[in-house]
C-alpha cells in the first residue's frame, strides 16, 4: 500500500498531503506514482469540489529526491558521483502527476505549510489558490544545480509572479521568504504556523459553499483563454 500520499474527504474537500515528512516530503517515485493515483481519484469524485494539496510535518516540499527514481530507499549519492538515470526517471514520472494536477477542474488550494523548493515551488504555482505560512520559503532550485529542465514551473512561475520576479528567482536560485512571496501575490492569505490548518480548512469550505458548475467553467475559461486575444 502507498502510504507516501495520503487522501481524506471533509464534506466536499478532498485533502491530498505528501508524506514524506523525515525528507520535507522531497518527490520520489512513490509520491509521484501516489500523487497522480490520489488526483486521478478526486477528478473521479463527484462529491469532491474543492481540492487541498499539501505536506506532512514541516515542510511542503523539498523538490526531487535526487537519490534516484527505482529504489526510493537507497542511499544519497556523493555529489561527486550522482545518478543522472535516476534523476532523468524521476523527471519523466513526475510530469504525469503534475500535468494530472493541471487538468483537474475543481479549484485547487496549496496548503503551503513550510519550504517549496524546485519540484515543490512548482506545485505549489500550479495551484489555483494557495494560504501559505510563515514558515514557508521558496527557491527555483535549478540553477543552482545546474539544470533547464523543470516541471512546468517555468512556465506557471512568471504568470504567479511577475516577469521581473519570476526571472530574478529563476536566474539567482535565491531563497524567497514568505512574506516576499505573498507581497509578489503567490499566496491569497499569509497566517502563522499556529493559524494555518484552521485558515487553510476555513478558505477550502468556503469555496466548496460555491456553485460548482459556475467554478468549474470559470477555472477552465481563465486557463483556456490565458493566450487568446480578446476577440478570440
């Protein structure tokens, strides 16, 4: 049984929480194969219509578990000596949870409860809505590795962001706080460590009171349209 993802329902809202906590919920091929089964499930769900994504313990999540995809359980490599295999697999499992992120219609809440950094940062810009908290910081992990590729985090980062935040984040792999990164417009509400569950909760049930079609076709439209001209 996969125990990396778990999944729980409070009236309408689907509660989806990354559980590796002892690794800040870091992605590895179970929390990838976990992730896509857990959203796959709530679009199936007609009772479900609003949607909260978040991480066990302190954290929200630490990016890509660079020990490589197989065995989730093997040792880190030395930086001298690392698995690009497993990173490469990694990468190509986790876009099917992520682009499965980004096809559900229900609006979805990044429950941001500690660090998003790389994978992590990315999800949480997937999101449509997100209550973060103070504990939080991000970082587009990348560069800082050496690295272009991502998961769609280029491509959702600016729009969250701005294009001047966005490229200073993505060209310096500075960690933002989480008050720059509420500031810059990433997160809806900002609430300390002590009020966040009962925010996040508070926020989810109250767009999951909303009309649902109405939601639902709205969310759509904004995406689908996002590159048309007006006219179109």
């Amino acid at each position: 049984m996969n125990n990396a993802v778990l999944f729980e329902k409070k009236e309408g809202v689907a509660i989806v929480t990354l559980n590796r906590p002892d690794r800040l919920n870091a992605v590895n091929d179970e929390i990838r194969a976990g992730l896509k089964e857990k959203l796959d499930d709530a679009c199936k769900d007609d009772d479900v219509k609003v949607i909260i994504l978040t991480g066990a313990g302190r954290g929200f999540c630490a990016g890509m578990d660079m020990t490589g995809g197989a065995n989730p359980d093997a040792p880190a490599p030395v930086d001298d000596h690392p698995d690009p295999e497993g990173r490469r697999l990694n990468m190509r499992n986790e876009v099917e949870a992520y682009i499965a992120l980004k096809r559900l219609e229900v609006p979805v809440i990044a429950g941001i409860n500690g660090p998003a950094v790389g994978a992590g940062f990315d999800l949480a810009c997937h999101c449509d809505l997100a209550v973060g908290s103070t504990a939080a910081r991000y970082q587009v992990a990348y560069v800082r590795r050496g690295l272009y590729a991502d998961l769609g985090g280029f491509w959702s980062i600016p729009k969250i962001l701005g294009w001047r935040k966005a490229m200073d984040l993505m060209m310096t792999g500075r960690f933002m706080s989480a008050e720059e990164a509420h500031e810059s417009g990433l997160t809806n509400f900002l609430v300390t460590p002590d009020e966040f569950e009962e925010k996040l909760m508070d926020y989810a049930l109250e767009i999951e009171a909303g009309p649902p079609i109405a939601q639902k076709i709205g969310k759509v439209l904004a995406y689908r349209t996002s590159a048309m001209e007006f006219d179109a």
